[in-house]
C-alpha cells in the first residue's frame, strides 16, 4: 500500500479482486458484445466515427467497469463506433490484449501502470510518471492525458478534525502530529513513519494497526488520522478529508486511459481527453459510492456524470 513493490502487489490484487457488475451482461468478457448498454440511452454503437470499432476494456473491479463505461459512452456521444469487453480481469491479461489490438482503450492508473513497466522508478508526481510511462510503452502503445482523479492512499481525517486543527494538507499537521493517533494497515508505521518525518517534520503520537477499519475508527475517535484510499466510498459516507500531499510521499495514482494508438482517431482521443478534463477524485469518490454502496448500474451511473458533465 505504501512503498514501490507494495504498489506492484496492491496493482495486481486491485485488477484480480472480487468481480463487478458488468454492464454487458456478464459471459464471457472477451467475447465480442454490442457496447451501447440498455441503460446507457446513448447513440448507437453503429452510428458515425471514422468506420473503425474502439472497443473498450476494463478490468474485473467496479471502479474499472464504471471508468470504462464513461470512457464508451463518451465515445459514442461523439458518434464513435465502440464495443465493450468488461470484467477482463489482471493487468497482464489487459495489457496485452492492448499490444495485441484486441482492446483500444483502457482505464488505466499512471502510477501502478509505471510499477507494472518498471519496478524500479522512483517517479512521484503526475508529471514525473507521465514522463517515464511515455518513455517506457511499447510503440503503439499510448496514454492520454491524466484525469485530476486520483485512486491512492492517503492521510485522511474526519471533517470535524479537518476544521478544529485548519488541516488541508499533509503538511499541515507540522507542530500537531505529536498529538495525533494515526490508523492504518499493520505494515503502515514500519513503509512510512520515516518518510513521514524526513517530508514533513512529523512524529505521531503513536500508530495503531486499524486495517479495513481505518475509515470507521477515525469516525469513532480511536485514530484521528488514518491512511484511506481516496476514492473509497466511505469517504463520502462518512464526510472524511484527504488530505494534500505536495511532497508526494503517496505517489500519483491518477485515472489515465491506454489506448493503442492504430485503434483511435482524433474525434476519439479528444471525447477522451475531455472526460479525462472533468473527473476529479471528489466526483470520482461520489460516483464509487453510487456505485458500490447504493448498487446503481455502472452504465447508468456514468450516464447521470457525462450529462452533468456536459459530455454526453
């Protein structure tokens, strides 16, 4: 969850977790599926666009299938001919399947796809990944611009902490760490206490090992700081704030499509880059919660967002 090879194994675990809904049907998710979802409502899958097919693809997680479904649809409200595979599965499955033209697009996240490519890299922020990733895929192989959405750990508090200590940023809690308990997975003290400290000056109070509890025990008051990832939907639940982290001690996670660059046009990759333009981690976080906790559709989800967005 927090150091280089940590990311490599969460990036594998998040792409082979428990399957989503899939808005294709479910079956098998290479077979081939006509995209426009029922509940998408948007254009015909068949309709305008260049002649070529984009097929879209996902990985077998919910906020993979929901990112991809408003990767198509905002395809199709360009008149893209696009056709969904779903619920695919791991990233060594996806990737090739992108080499191999099998898929065009894909919802990726910079940092754990430069994991994937290069355990080695040390590159944190947006822009330090984004140079390495173009550096590193294959020809033919290319990423579009990086959504501000960011699906990573983070230093989380509740909102009330947030306004009773005027916390916005990691940096923030300088001189008010030493009285604060943080939560977070067994291994967190041990992959960040030092980073912490060399970063940003802070010594906690002391670290409990809070787990998949971590949002419920800064809500309860046993932590009052905690590391949550940013998109879970207890965030919202729960009126939590993630911090900023300006010195990039969680390295950029941010939603990025993959596409194979002979598969897309420039009416596709710029409906990409426009949704690319619009998500935040906020809208992203209120979307998962939908999602994952309401049990919306994903196509009808994404649907409500690119209409708000303007986008559809």
């Amino acid at each position: 969850m927090t150091t280089r090879p940590v990311r490599i194994a969460l990036a594998v675990l998040l792409l082979t977790g428990a399957a989503a809904c899939s808005s294709s049907g479910g079956g098998d998710p290479l077979a081939a599926k006509s995209s426009a979802p029922a509940t998408s409502g948007g254009p015909s899958s068949q309709a305008g666009g260049s002649g070529k097919t984009v097929v879209v693809g996902s990985a077998n997680f919910p906020e993979n299938v929901l990112l991809a479904s408003i990767y198509s649809q905002a395809l199709q409200a360009k008149g893209v001919k696009v056709e969904e595979k779903f619920n695919i599965g791991s990233r060594e499955l996806l990737y090739g399947q992108l080499q191999s033209g099998a898929l065009t697009v894909l919802p990726e996240y910079n940092g754990a796809l430069l994991a994937y490519l290069d355990a080695k890299s040390t590159a944190a922020s947006k822009d330090q990944v984004n140079t390495e990733l173009k550096a590193k895929l294959p020809a033919g192989l290319a990423i579009l611009d990086s959504a501000a959405a960011e699906d990573k750990d983070s230093l989380t508090v509740t909102q009330e902490t947030a306004d009773k200590l005027g916390v916005k940023s990691i940096a923030d809690l300088a001189g008010k760490a030493q009285d604060l308990v943080v939560g977070g997975p067994p291994e967190f003290k041990s992959r960040r206490e030092q980073q912490f400290k060399d970063a940003y000056g802070l010594t906690f109070k002391e670290w409990k090992p809070t787990g998949d509890t971590t949002a419920n025990a800064l809500k309860d008051g046993t932590v009052q700081v905690g590391n949550v990832f940013t998109t879970d939907p207890k965030v919202v639940q729960l009126k939590l704030v993630s911090l900023d982290d300006p010195k990039n001690v969680f390295s950029s996670q941010n939603v990025t499509p993959l596409v194979n660059t002979g598969g897309l046009d420039a009416t596709g990759t710029a409906a990409l880059n426009a949704v690319s333009a619009k998500l935040d981690t906020a809208g992203l976080t209120a979307l998962m919660k939908r999602v994952a906790v309401d049990k919306e559709d994903p196509a009808a989800v994404a649907k409500d967002w690119l209409k708000s967005s303007g986008l559809s």
